[in-house]
C-alpha cells in the first residue's frame, strides 16, 4: 500500500465519519441503544457470516479456475487472500479500481505467473460479468417498478447504473459471440472519433481497446473448452452473490423487522447499481444515503434505520478492509507453478 491507498483509507473514515456524526445528531442515542438491545444476536452473527461466505466462494472459484493436473498444492489461504484483498483495495480507490490489480498481486506474490494469473482473473471477471448480468436484469424487471414509485429522484441515479452495467456486459458478450463485428464496430467507431478529436490519441485508443477485445476473446475460448471448470465457477458464483446480496434481509432479521427476502434483495442490488457511479473510494456518502432512502420502506423507527444501515456498511465494507489488511500482511509460502502441457 502506498500514500495514494492511505489517502483512500482516510477519505472513506472521515466521509463515513461524517456521515455517520449527522445521523447521531438527529437521533436520540437512547432510541439507538434501545434498538441495539433488542438485537438477535444469531442472526447478527449470520450478517457477518454471509460474507465470509461470499469471499470463501470467491476463494474456490480461483481454486477452480487455476486447477490442472500436475499443479502443486497451494494452502486455502493463499486463495482465501485474494478476495480479501480485492475487498480492501476496492474500498480505498475511486469506482473500485484497484481491486483488479491487486488480485493480480497476491497470485504474483503466491507464485503463478504473470500472464496465467491475468488468465484466471479474466475467466472469472468474464464469469462473474455474465452471472451479474442476469441478476441486473431481473431486479430491473421484478423491482424497478417499487424503486419509480416511491423514490423517483433515486431511480434517475438507480437506471444511469444499470446503464453503466448492461453496457459494459453488452459489450463483453459481444466479444466472446460477435468477435469479428465487435472489432469492426471498434475500429468504425475509433475512426469517427479520429475526425473531431487528435489522431494520435484515437490511435492509442484504439490499439489499447483493440488489444483488449483480443485477450477477452482469447480467454473466452479457453473457458469454453473447459466446461467442467465453467460449471463449477458459476455454481460459485451465484452462491457468492447470493450470500453477498442476503447480507441487508438479514441486517433487519438481527433487528427483528419483518420483511420479505425477495423485496430486500431486489432493494439491495439497486443500491449496488446506484454505488458503482459514484466516484469516490468505497462510494461513501451515497452508499449510507441509498441505503436510508430505500429501507425506511422497511423500517419505521429511525433509530432502528441507523443501525441497520451502520451493521450493513461495516460488515459488507469495513469488515473486508479489515480482513484486506491482514490478507495483505500475511502471505502465504511461495510456490512456482509447474509448466503447462
């Protein structure tokens, strides 16, 4: 970690500080305290177990994807690891941009090389883009509709996010079932660009963008010869999001507030699609906002509404910054992969 990282870590405290210092100011801290008694402590413990549970998911989909035969042994932990340190370096960096690299460091430091630990994160990106694109699709249709009627300032934000996604996946598909085209449409597209901006800045768009349509296209092959590692690593993943996306139906079973596991996941993803397009690490402020706006639906008492959304924040980012710090710190044996047949 370096200044850059430290400075993410102190944005994010102080936002979520401050975030955090209005809400006590405009609620009773008895209220608060009152609702904090009244916890069920088991499902408080399950809160923090969904997403250990999601990261132990993660941790065997990199184990799956990087199995083959002859491969040396690795430990748990050395899997285990990376999730929690893509969970740390995510939080402290603006739209989460140094979760990939750093993924691509702790396999580096647990001794894959380069372009195989580049490979196995590209499957499960690809992996994780497709299951994500299904889940996205089908909040939007089942739940869209509750987010419009009660909080339409929210749905603006809530619709650009899923925009942002749907885009992205669009066009991640297109690579790996329109190859040809999507390249076509790229370099037509780089061309358009060439007449109203400098060339040589389309050009180098254009080679980078270029480059990595090839790679994709290249990982998504591999992944279709290896059906039975393509299987299991969905399997997983879907497990993964749906521990993940379970965390706030059950943040409001520890509060005792009945509610339905459909209408609080739907409302959860939503909040997920709204967190991607702001531009600050661990998208404080308006990750604590979205999450006050849509659960008031779901809880009356306001006191009540702190705490949920207090649990929530810690144990789905603050947790894994914590679990990161340690991952970071504690690596595991090196071991040099073998060479590929």
């Amino acid at each position: 970690m370096n200044k850059k990282h430290l400075w993410g870590v102190l944005i994010v405290l102080a936002i979520s500080a401050f975030v955090l210092y209005t809400d006590l100011k405009s609620t009773p801290l008895s209220e608060i305290l009152g609702t904090a008694h009244g916890l069920n402590i088991w499902a408080l413990i399950m809160v923090f177990g969904l997403m250990l549970l999601s990261y132990v998911c993660e941790a065997g989909i990199l184990a799956t994807l990087a199995h083959r035969k002859d491969e040396p042994k690795r430990s748990a932990w050395s899997f285990l690891r990376i999730p929690i340190i893509q969970a740390l370096f995510n939080a402290i960096t603006p739209m989460s941009t140094g979760g990939q690299p750093s993924q691509l460091a702790a396999m580096i430091q647990m001794g894959m090389e380069v372009g195989r630990s580049t490979s196995i994160l590209l499957m499960k990106f690809i992996i994780y883009q497709i299951v994500v694109f299904f889940a996205y699709v089908f909040t939007i249709i089942f739940g869209f509709h509750t987010v419009m009627t009660k909080f339409a300032g929210l749905a603006v934000f809530i619709a650009i996010g899923f925009l942002i996604h749907i885009s992205s996946i669009i066009f991640l598909l297109a690579i790996m079932f329109a190859y040809r085209f999507t390249k076509r449409a790229t370099n037509w597209l780089m061309d358009l660009l060439g007449k109203f901006m400098k060339k040589e800045r389309v050009e180098n768009w254009r080679k980078a963008t270029l480059e990595k349509i090839d790679t994709f296209y290249a990982e998504s092959q591999k992944l279709k010869k290896e059906k039975n590692k393509l299987v299991i690593a969905s399997v997983l993943t879907i497990l993964q999001l749906l521990f993940f996306y379970s965390i706030p139906f059950m943040v409001l079973t520890a509060l005792n507030v009945p509610c339905s596991w459909s209408s609080v996941t739907q409302m959860n993803i939503m909040i997920i699609m709204f967190m991607a397009i702001i531009p600050i690490p661990g998208a404080s402020g308006g990750a604590e906002y979205s999450f006050q706006t849509l659960f008031s639906t779901f809880i009356s008492s306001h006191g009540a509404l702190i705490l949920a959304m207090f649990v929530w924040r810690f144990a789905t980012y603050f947790f894994g910054m914590i679990l990161g710090i340690f991952g970071w710190i504690f690596k595991p044996k090196r071991i040099k992969s073998t060479e590929s047949n």
